[in-house]
C-alpha cells in the first residue's frame, strides 16, 4: 500500500490518497479531501488498472478522463498524486516525493 499527502497550494484543499494492489497490477483507490471535485473524482476512480496507466497517453488515462469529468482544475495536483501513488502500491516506482516550487519575482523598474 501507498499512501500520498498532496498540499495543493492557495485552495487549501489538502489530499490524501491511499493505493493498494488487490492483485498484481489493479489498485483500490481510497481519496480524502474537502475539496467537492476531488471528492467527486475519488467516487469515480474506486479501481484502476495500473498497466493501463502506462499504455496510454496521459490525457487518455482514467485518472485524467475522471479528473476532467469531475471538473478539476486544470493546475490541480492530486491527479497526478493519484498516478505516482497507484506506480508505488503496484511496484512500478519507488516511493519518493515530488516538489513544485513556485515564485513570482516582481519587475524592477529603472528611472
């Protein structure tokens, strides 16, 4: 099993992902959040297959198809909280943590 802690950022709207393998490449899926969409999105992702993640392009996975439906925000990190999870609980990937830092430098202005 794996477990994900996803901060989103400014909506506040903290995530927590659980992934467990029932088998050798099908992942139950349990997502926490106080977030309507990504509620919305774990109701509809109880189960994913986790080779189907890596057959197809990334706007055709299910992840991704649930995300839009659910209406997520395009920026939302937690779909791809969803996928590094499932890679772990599957064995696909080792479990490390993935960062994005953003800063917003302010022009100077001259004269």
């Amino acid at each position: 099993m794996s477990t994900a802690r996803v901060q989103p950022g400014v909506c506040g709207f903290e995530t927590e992902i659980d992934a467990a393998a029932d088998d050798a490449m099908n992942v139950v899926l349990r997502i926490r959040s106080a977030c309507p969409q990504v509620t919305r999105l774990g109701q509809t992702l109880p189960q994913v297959s986790a080779l189907e993640l890596l057959r197809r392009p990334i706007h055709e996975t299910s992840v991704y198809r649930a995300a839009g439906a659910a209406r997520t925000h395009a920026a939302c990190p937690v779909p791809c909280a969803i996928i590094k999870a499932i890679e772990v609980a599957a064995g696909l990937a080792l479990p490390q943590d993935v960062h994005i830092a953003i800063d917003r430098e302010t022009p100077q202005r001259t004269g």
